[in-house]
C-alpha cells in the first residue's frame, strides 16, 4: 500500500486517512516536489505566493503593460478568405454544414 502525506511539527501527517491499526510498521521515504507541485507554506505558515507578493506581480505587469495583438490581427490570416460564400451563409450555416446546400425557401402558410 502507497500512503502520501507530510510533515507538519515534526509529526507526519497522511493526506488521507488510512485504515492501519496501532502498530503497523511503515517506511518512510522522503520526496521531492515536483516544479507542477505547489510550495509547501514557509515556516510562518504563510503560502510562499502571499496576497500581497500576487498584488505586487499584478501591479508591475499593469505598470508595464506587453502589447497585445488585437482580434483582428490574430484572425488576418483568415479574415476575407471566404469571398465566395451564400449571401444567407451567416443566418443558415448550421444548414449548410448539415445538408451542404442552400436551404429552401420556406412556403408561407
């Protein structure tokens, strides 16, 4: 049996319960963090990415905004590449990718 968990003030603690009885022998072996993993809290028992170190990355990233393409720059290369569709195509395209054809006029009643 696999068990996770950590040290919190020196004890080590499961991540999840387990259903060993008093007594049962364990090995313990230590891992290392993996970069995708969060930080584990600092010794204060704040997370290392504090509220106030997100408010000052924000900060610095509105003071010195990167620029940033606009929609139709990010759509150039396929903006006009459809001259040749149906004058209907935006009202019925869900038809035309249905049938392939034009949809017929609907018969008033």
């Amino acid at each position: 049996m696999l068990l996770e968990g950590h040290v919190e003030n020196g004890q080590i603690v499961l991540d999840s319960a387990a259903p060993l009885p008093d007594g049962t022998r364990v090995r313990i072996e230590t891992i290392a963090a993996s970069p995708t993993e969060p930080s584990p809290p600092t010794d204060s028992g704040k997370p290392i990415d504090s509220l106030q170190a997100i408010k000052e990355r924000i900060a610095r990233e509105r003071s010195n905004p990167t620029p940033r393409a606009t929609l139709a720059e990010r759509y150039k290369t396929f903006l006009g590449s459809h001259l040749d569709l149906p004058a209907d195509a935006a009202a019925n395209h869900d038809f035309y990718l249905l049938h392939g054809f034009p949809k017929p006029p609907e018969n008033p009643s």
